[in-house]
C-alpha cells in the first residue's frame, strides 16, 4: 500500500532547504505547504517592504524546491480558495492531498506556536537547529544562574564553535576587543553603500500585490531593493565583507543623519529567513582575519554579534515563554507617541531614525536602542505597545529577536533578566555617538541657548522615578549620586522640562 502523503510546513522565515522539517521528510512522499496569509500579514500592521521581502523570498524560495523535485502546494494571498491562516491552510492542504499528518519547524512566534498545536492534525514539531546553541542546551547552561550574561555565554560559545580560538584561550588573548570599537563617525564619501538588487519579475508582482492590498500603512515601497534570493543575500554578504566589515568595530555604535547604513552588514533579514546560515557567515570572517584583510576588532566584534548576541537573546526568548511579552517590570503606562508612525517631531535624532524607518525599513542597533528605545524607555511607553512597533516595522523582525532586544534590552521590562542594567542615556550620548544634536531644534546639554534637550530632561526624570529600584544597582546609584550633588536651579530646570515634555506627550502635542 502507498503512504499517504504528509505535509511539510516551510513559513516565510523558514527558507532553508536544510531546515528540520524539509530534512525530515521524503520528496517522493510528502508535499511542502508554503501559504501566503493574511493572518501573518496582520498581527501586527508589518510595513509593505517586510511583506514584499517574505513574500517574494518565499515565491523564489518554492521555485528554489520545485527545481529540487519537491511537490510545493504553494498559496498566494489572491488565491480565491485561501483561508488565511497557516493552520486553515493546513487543513485545506490535508483535505486536497489525503495528508493525516503535518512536519512542521518549530516556529519564531508563540502565537503561532499556539496556532499549531490547536490545529486539529497531528503535528510534529521539530526543533529549529538553524541556531548554534539548541534550546536545551541554553535552558542548561542558564539554569541555576542567579544572573544571566551575554558575556558568559558568549565565551561559553567561542568554545563550542572554536570560531577565533588558540587552544583553549580567545585569539589575540582577550575575549572582547570594544575597548578598541565603537568610535564616533564623520561623513566619508569613499565609505561603500549597500549592493542594492532590482527586482525580478516575482519580486514586481509580489510589490504590485502589497502596494494594492496594504495601502495606507507605516512605509513606502519606493525603490524596494533587497535581496529575495539565496544567490542575492550572498553576494549582499560578500560586498560587506569586502567593503565595510574592516570598519565594522570602530563604526558600530556611531550615527549619521546623511548615512543610514555606515559598516553595518544589513544581513539580520536574509539571516533571519534562512537565506543565509550564521556558522558560515562566522567562519568567513574569521578567515578574513586570519588572511589578515580585517583588524581583529572588528572580526571579533562582529562574531560576537551573531554566536554572542544573537543566540543568547533566542535563548531568552525560548527559556521565557509567551509570558514574556507581558512583561513590564517598571510599571511603563504612556501609549505610543504618534512621532514612531512618523508624526512631527522636533527632535533630530527621532525624526532621522522614524524617518529612515519608515523610507527603508530598517535602523541600525543604536538607533534603535539608543533613539527609539532610549525614549521609549525614559518615556515611560507601555512595553507591549513599544514591541509591536518593533515587530512591525523592521524587515528583520520575528518575536524570537525582536521581543528580548525590545522587551529586555530596550525597555527592562524583564527586570533586568537579559541586561543588568536599562540602557538608558541621555541626550550627551547622543550628541557624542552622532551627527544629529548640531541640527536640532533642542540643547542636548540643556546649557541654556536652545530649549533643553528632551533625552536629557527624561533621562533624569527616569532615574528619579525609579530611584528606590537603584538603589542596590551600583552603576545607576551612581547616576543617584550625580543628581543629588547637581546645583538646585539646574535640578529645577531639568525637571520642569521633563514636566513639559510628559505633559505634551500626554495631550498628544509635538515634542
Ligand atoms: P549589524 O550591526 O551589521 O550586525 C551584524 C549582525 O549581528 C546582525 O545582522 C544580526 O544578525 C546580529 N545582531 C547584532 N545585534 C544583535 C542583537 N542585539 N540581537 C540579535 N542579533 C544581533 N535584530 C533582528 O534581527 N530582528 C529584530 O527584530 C531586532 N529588533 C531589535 C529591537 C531593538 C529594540 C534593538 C535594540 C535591537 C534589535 N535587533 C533586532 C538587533 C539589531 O539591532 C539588528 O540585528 C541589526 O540592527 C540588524 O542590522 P545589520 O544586519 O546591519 O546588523
Ligand atoms: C511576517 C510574515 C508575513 C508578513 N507573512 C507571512 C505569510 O504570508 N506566510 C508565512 O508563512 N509567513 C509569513 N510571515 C512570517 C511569519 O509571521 C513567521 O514565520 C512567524 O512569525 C514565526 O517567526
Ligand atoms: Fe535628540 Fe536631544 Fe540631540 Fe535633539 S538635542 S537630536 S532631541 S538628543
């Protein structure tokens, strides 16, 4: 007797044909269900270029399977029979077929984790190993611990990997080399832009698809250029190695209001999709140290990046649960100000880092956990609200790492289980790390001159609010102690300006 087929799930961030569920089942048997949904599209109101960049990715990726031999039954958003939710398609998928059971990848998004196991067929879960640290693993080494570091793990995962390893000691002997990053950055011309990739056909129809199906939300589509293919994200990843990475250290932390990209590699959304695999990218750059082409600031920094930070904020995420979303240690209230769906604003660093958020999709990690974060955080913005902002307007953003950073590195919202401490500064960070303060309307010293600078006037604000929590905090009793030995006029400006500041937010004027 024949076995009846059974239906391999692959969503559209599982584009892989080394995932575990693809590795899992027999092309001359089974059937991969790949489902365009509006479900997917609206949990949270994603911007067009994330939906253009899933959805062609995942057109190019079931052609990528056909040509492989694979039986693809694949549903796009116009398909008139579409039920609109993974699990409806699944079902419809089942009927057609005579499928009894279902391979699934364990998904990034406990709401859909959820909408699986509701799903009246048996569904088998496999673990996602695109990850280099396995959940059961993460759940061990974090077991126990009264605290969980980055930095702990991180090393714990250089030596799992050997990646920039002597023996048994870090390459170069130190574990971390930022003392020699994260320099301020000035205008280069000679710096190298992204490769940008004009869409093919697919990728055309899928933009006409979004721009009449989500008009009218957060972001253009206008010169949409991302890379939607395998054979694209490789050659994207290529022309950061040769070109940016050497300055990627030195440049990580800085901002520009003419350079949206500086060094940075933009590869978390092809990474993220599967389009690229994080070992691979790691050895790359190790060798290109090796070869001596790269400092070693900048290699280790960037490993660091993806076996550090990456895994360990996927760890969190797993060992958390759904509960985790809930989260809101400080007791964050004040609903989302219109300036992140790009209202006016007359702060400089908002506007820039909105601005290129809404025109590209993206924002490098400082803007988005030193401008966006930071306000929301000395804001006071309900944590849920600040996360499906994330979730929905960044082409890299799925739960499993956009909820830590936000959640836990952003906000503290977790109470301190990813970082030690809130991420909090005020404006004289900024006006170090970036361009912005010199064209901005607001002092970021608040020295008198221009108005003071609302980062500034909130952070102490923040610190104030929350200051029987720091008490036992050393870094931020320290932060007490400055406010405390500050002149009383300087004390009452700073606070009367966050009054202000607080008070317009809350009548929902520009700030
Ligand atoms: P680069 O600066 O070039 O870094 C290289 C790679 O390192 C990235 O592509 C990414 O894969 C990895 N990486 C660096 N930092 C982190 C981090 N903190 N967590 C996980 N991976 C990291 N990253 C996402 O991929 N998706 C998200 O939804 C997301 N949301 C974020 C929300 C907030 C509030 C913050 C503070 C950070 C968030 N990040 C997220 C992390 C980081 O900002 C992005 O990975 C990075 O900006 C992507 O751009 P890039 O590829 O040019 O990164
Ligand atoms: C984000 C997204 C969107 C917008 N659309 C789809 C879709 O139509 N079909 C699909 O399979 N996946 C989509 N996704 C990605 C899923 O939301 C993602 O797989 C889960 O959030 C888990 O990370
Ligand atoms: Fe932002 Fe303040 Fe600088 Fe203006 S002065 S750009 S509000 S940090």
């Amino acid at each position: 007797m024949v076995a009846p087929p059974r239906l391999v799930l692959v969503l559209g961030d599982q584009l892989s044909p080394a995932m575990a569920a693809l590795r899992a089942a027999d092309p001359a048997r089974d059937i991969v269900v790949m489902a365009e949904v509006m479900a997917e599209a609206t949990d949270v109101p994603h911007h067009p270029q994330k939906i253009v960049l899933i959805l062609a990715a995942m057109r190019h990726f079931a052609q990528e399977l056909r040509a492989a031999s694979w039986r693809v039954a694949y549903s796009t958003l116009n398909d008139p029979d579409n039920t609109h939710t993974i699990a409806g398609e699944l079902i419809r998928r089942a009927a057609e077929s005579g499928a009894q059971e279902v391979i699934a990848t364990k998904p990034g998004d406990w709401r859909l984790i959820a909408a699986l196991g509701e799903c009246p067929l048996p569904v088998r879960l496999l673990p996602d190993d695109r990850f280099l640290c396995p959940e059961a693993d993460f759940a061990r080494w974090a077991e126990g611990r009264k605290t969980l570091r980055m930095e702990w793990f991180y090393r714990d995962m250089r030596r799992r990997t050997g990646l920039m390893m002597e023996g048994d000691a870090p390459a170069g002997g130190r574990w971390n080399f930022d003392a020699e990053n994260r320099k301020s950055a000035r205008a280069d011309l000679w710096r190298r832009a992204p490769l940008r990739f004009a869409p093919d056909g697919v990728t055309r129809a899928v933009i006409d698809l979004v721009a009449a199906r989500f008009a009218g939300r957060f972001g253009g589509l206008e010169g949409f250029a991302h890379p939607v293919t395998r054979a694209d994200a490789e050659a994207a990843w290529e022309d950061f190695v040769r070109h940016r990475l050497p300055r990627f250290g030195a440049e990580q932390d800085a901002m520009l209001a003419g350079d949206p990209f500086l060094s940075h590699a933009l590869i978390s959304a092809p990474l993220n999709l599967g389009l690229l695999e994080p070992l691979a990218l790691c050895r790359r750059v190790e060798a290109e140290w090796r070869a001596g082409r790269v400092p070693i600031e900048a290699a280790e920094g960037f490993i660091r990046q993806i076996i550090g930070w990456r895994e360990f904020v996927r760890g969190i995420w797993a060992i958390s649960g759904p509960g985790y979303l809930d989260r809101n240690a400080l007791g964050a209230a004040r609903p989302l100000p219109a300036v992140y769906w790009g209202g006016p604003t007359r702060m400089a660093c908002m506007a820039a880092a909105v601005g290129q958020t809404r025109d590209l999709a993206y924002a490098h990690h400082i803007q988005r956990l030193m401008v966006t974060g930071n306000f929301a955080l000395i804001a006071g913005i309900a944590p849920r609200a600040v996360h499906e902002w994330y979730l929905a307007v960044y082409l890299d953003a799925f739960e499993w790492v956009e909820a830590p950073n936000t959640l836990g590195m952003a906000l503290h919202a977790d109470g301190g289980l990813l970082a030690s401490k809130p991420y909090a500064a005020s404006g004289a960070y900024v006006a170090r790390m970036s361009d912005y303060c010199a064209g901005c309307a607001y002092d970021p010293r608040a020295e008198g001159g221009r108005p003071p600078c609302p980062m500034t006037a909130l952070y102490w604000d923040f610190i104030l609010r929350h200051r029987a929590r720091w008490a036992s905090n050393p870094r931020m009793g320290q932060m007490l102690r400055v406010w405390d030995a500050m002149a009383e006029g300087r004390k009452a400006m700073l606070r009367a300006a966050a009054a202000e500041v607080l008070a317009r937010l809350d009548a929902g004027e520009v700030v």
